[in-house]
C-alpha cells in the first residue's frame, strides 16, 4: 500500500493497521453482541473492503455469531476488528483505535432496539431498530453483526 488515508493499531502497539481509501459506511452499532465484543455501550466503526486495508500484528479471533469473526490483539486484548464471513470481503474497524479519532464521523445508528438505556442520543443522526439489509452494491454490504 503506498500511502494510507487512514492508521491506527491496538493499546500495546503490537497490531497496526492502515487503509488506502474511504471506509464504506461509517456507523454505530449499539446490538447485544457489539457490546459484550468491545465491553463498552455500543460498538463505533468503520466498514473497509479488504481489498483497501491491510494489518500486521497477533490477534485472537472468537466467532460472536455465524456471520461474524471478531479479531483482538493477543497481547493488550484491545477490540480491533468485526470480520463478516459473507462478502465482499470487509472489516468493521473500531472508530477508537484509528490514531486519528475524529477522522471519520458515523452517519447512523443501528441495532438501537438494543441500546442501553441509560445511554440518550441526541446527534441528530438517523437511528434504525435493527441493521441495514443487504444490498447488490459492494459498497453498500450489509452491516456485519
Ligand atoms: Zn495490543
Ligand atoms: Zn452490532
């Protein structure tokens, strides 16, 4: 990859990653499994086609659904990555270890049926109870959880 638009890696360093291009959508997910994945409310990231993105670095992976692998570094235990199984090729990538943190901002909300709630939202952005469905356009994957 020559130059990457994006970067970012795990608490320890040992994982990094870049992206070459823009990411395809950019959300937040707030569903039962991105919760107890990445230990936190809701789960903010950034969907790139693998075929833009590339990482180095050990990581673990647990399969939190049949669609879904997520990747953490084996050392720190940061939660990097959601890895849909179906395609095209892709990984969500957790808004809170790009190095910039502000550099992509979420444009939805999903899975808010499942939102805690004591968390109020009020960014103005568009909410859906549940994920986006499927689409022809490989930009435009389903949402991976
Ligand atoms: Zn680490
Ligand atoms: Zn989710």
């Amino acid at each position: 990859m020559s130059d990457p638009i994006y970067q970012g890696g795990c608490l320890c360093g040992q994982v990094r990653w870049r992206a070459g291009g823009e990411p395809a959508n950019v959300r937040f997910c707030h569903c039962r499994l991105c919760q107890r994945a990445v230990g936190g409310p809701f789960f903010a990231r950034a969907i790139f086609l693998e075929s833009i993105f590339e990482w180095s670095g050990e990581v673990t992976r647990w399969a939190t659904s049949p669609r879904v692998d997520r990747l953490s570094c084996a050392r720190c235990g940061t939660p990097l990555f959601a890895e849909p199984k179906d395609a095209p090729a892709r990984l969500g990538v957790s808004l809170a270890t790009f190095d910039d943190r502000n550099a992509v901002q979420p444009t939805a909300h999903i899975w808010v049926s499942e939102k805690v709630a004591w968390l109020a939202l009020d960014d103005g952005l568009p909410r859906h109870a549940q994920g986006f469905a499927p689409t022809s356009h490989p930009t435009e994957a389903p949402d991976p959880c």
